[in-house]
C-alpha cells in the first residue's frame, strides 16, 4: 500500500467525522482498510517467519505456530 492509499484512509476518516460520507466512499473506505490490514498482517507474519528462539543450550528453534486451542 502506498503513501497515497494511505493518505486517503485518512481523508475518508476526517471527512466521516465532520460531513459524512457518501455510500461510495463509504465502500472505497472499507475496501482500502480491508487491504491496508490484510497487507499489515502478511508483513507481520513475514517478521515472524523469520523469528527463532534460542534454547537455554544455546541451540536455536523456528518460531512455531501456535495450534489453536479449543
């Protein structure tokens, strides 16, 4: 997402805040968060790809996935 994208979220947002949108800029915001938080998340989980944890024996373990609990 580039700068620009970015910059308009934050229109939408003032704009939302002191006239209102209109139901086009309505879609066009939640589309442009949608990829703004799925584009944060890819990154986040690229970080963590690359996270290894250091045992106390001074061996070195991938970060693991956490299964999820029931």
């Amino acid at each position: 997402m580039d700068k620009r994208d970015i910059e308009r979220i934050n229109e939408l947002a003032r704009k939302k805040k002191t006239v209102g949108l209109t139901d086009s800029e309505v879609k066009e915001q939640a589309a442009l968060r949608d990829r703004y938080i799925r584009e944060f998340r890819d990154g986040l989980k690229a970080t963590l790809d690359q996270v290894y944890i250091q045992r106390e024996d001074g061996t070195y373990e991938k970060l693991r996935k956490k299964p999820p609990q029931n």
